[in-house]
C-alpha cells in the first residue's frame, strides 16, 4: 500500500510514471512492474458524514478532481444562474434537486479535461436513478466502474455535526465549533476570512435532509452491495483514521480492478 501511495504523491506533484495509454476516468500510477488503477471513487454517506471533510483530503492525496454536486449547486444559487433558480427551493426545504438537473450538470463537470485521470464524486449518485443513470454513463465513455466508500455514521452525531459545521468561503475548508473548532473563533485558520454557516443546517431543514436521505439515498447502499462495488468505513472515528480506512479501501478496490 505504501508504494501505492507513494507514487500517488508523486503523481499529485506532476511527477512522470504515470501511464496515460487509454481515455479512462482512472490515473494509473507505475509501481515497479504493477499498474495499479485508483478511481472513480464514490463518497456515499448521511447529511454530515464528513464526506466533504474526507474529499479534500483525498483530493490533495492522489490529485484528482473533487466533485461536489452541493457545492455545484450552492454556488448555482449564490449566482442566480437559471439551474440555481430550478434547484433553490428543494434545496432550502432539504428535498433532493431532480434527478435530470443534477445528472446533466454531472455529464458536464466529468468532461473537462481534469476529471479524464479520474474524479471523487461526493453527494452523488443520491437516488436509485441517479446511481443507474451513472453506471450508463461511465460504460458510455469507456470509464472504468466507480469504487463506493460508505462512510457510516449513527444519527445521533449528526445533529451535532450539522448544527456546528462551519466552512471558510475562500478555501473551502470545513470546521466544527464541537469537534473541530478554528484556532479563532470563527475565523478560518488558513486566510483569516469569517467563517459561515450553511443555511440549509438548521435543525428543521437537517430534519428533512436527513428523512430524504434515508427514504431515497439509503438504498444505494444495498444497490452498490449487490454489485459488490461497496467498502464501509467507521466515519465515528477522528478525521485522520476515517481517512487511513478510506486509502485502504481505495487501495482495495484498486487491487479488484487490477486482478
Ligand atoms: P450536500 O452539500 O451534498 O450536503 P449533504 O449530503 O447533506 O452533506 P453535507 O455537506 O451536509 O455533509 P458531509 O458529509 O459533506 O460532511 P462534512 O465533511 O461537511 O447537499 C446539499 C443539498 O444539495 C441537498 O440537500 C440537496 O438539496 C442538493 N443536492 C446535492 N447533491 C444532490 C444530488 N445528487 N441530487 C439531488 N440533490 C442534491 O462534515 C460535517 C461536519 O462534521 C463538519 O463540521 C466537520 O468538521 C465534522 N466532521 C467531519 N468528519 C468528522 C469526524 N471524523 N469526527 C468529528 N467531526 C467530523
């Protein structure tokens, strides 16, 4: 594994050894005489799992793109584009935006020439049709199958998770007044910007988004299982082991495509 990781840093820092023979939505990284493939990951998970928290990180490991269809979608709001006007009120009532909006702003992010060596999707697919819509796609473009990593949280962390989230609007970073707080209070530790709270973590909103996650996202667990695509991690755990667990569970599913 450590070689395997190894030779990711070197292929986040542009280092050579990289083979790029086929259009594929992997990177495949030279260790010795193994060609060992990572990708596409999947980030499934409850409202305030840390699937955000843990992308960043995977993101920095292995340079490949992080694909939040949330943040996608917030910053279609804040801009008023016609797709933020459409996705507003599900997204403020803690519904799921349509399956057809989200899917076609997927299809577009997947093309731009970052995500060819491979992606994390956090916060999709999210239904059913949304993980079936998925799979066409990627055997449309010759993608490789995606490895899905079910980052598992009882519900009762949730609440705290959600209600004291805080995120820097410049970097993206994410803190937590209980578990993570900044070294200043409200106050990113990295640029010194204020800090926000997302107006959908309320606790009447999180009460919808977490019932919408168990009536139409749940399933996806037993969906990815059947197709034997899916690795649990204990998201309970601190950030820096969720993260362990998640690199083993990638090199897993690395050494399955290989076999
Ligand atoms: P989205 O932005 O995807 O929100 P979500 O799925 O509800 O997930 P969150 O971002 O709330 O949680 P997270 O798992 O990323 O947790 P985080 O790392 O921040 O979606 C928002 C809305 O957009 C949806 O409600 C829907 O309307 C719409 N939407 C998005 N995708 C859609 C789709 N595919 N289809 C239809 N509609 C869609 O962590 C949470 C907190 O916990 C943080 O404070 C963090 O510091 C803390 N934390 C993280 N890890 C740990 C740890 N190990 N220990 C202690 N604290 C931790």
């Amino acid at each position: 594994m450590k070689g395997l990781l190894r030779a990711a840093d070197a292929f986040a820092a542009g280092d050579s050894g990289v083979k790029r023979g086929r259009m594929a939505s992997l990177f495949e990284v030279m260790t010795g005489r193994d060609i060992a493939v990572v990708g596409p990951i999947i980030l499934l998970g409850s409202p305030g799992a840390g699937k955000g928290t843990q992308a960043k990180l995977i993101t920095r490991h292995y340079g490949i793109p992080h694909i939040s269809t949330g943040d996608i979608l917030r910053d279609n709001v804040s801009r008023d584009t016609e797709l933020g006007k459409k996705a507003r009120a599900a997204m403020e009532q803690g519904d799921l935006v349509a399956d057809d909006l989200v899917n076609g702003m997927v299809a577009d992010r997947l093309r731009w020439p970052d995500a060819q060596r491979g992606f994390i999707l956090d916060g999709f697919p999210r239904t059913v049709a949304q993980a079936e819509w998925l799979d066409k796609e990627l055997a449309a473009e010759s993608r490789r199958a995606p490895v899905v990593i079910y980052v598992d949280v009882s519900y009762n962390q949730l609440l705290q998770r959600l209600t004291g989230r805080r995120t820097c609007p410049v970097d993206g970073k994410i803190y937590n007044i209980y578990f993570q707080p900044p070294l200043k209070q409200g106050v990113c530790d990295v640029c010194g910007t204020q800090l926000f709270q997302r107006v959908d973590d309320t606790e009447a909103v999180i009460s919808e988004r977490l019932k919408s996650y168990e009536r139409q996202t749940l399933p996806l667990v037993d969906y990815y299982n059947r197709q034997g695509r899916l690795r649990r991690v204990n998201g309970e755990l601190p950030v820096e082991q969720v993260t362990q667990q998640i690199f083993r569970a990638i090199e897993g599913g690395a050494a399955a495509a290989n076999d």
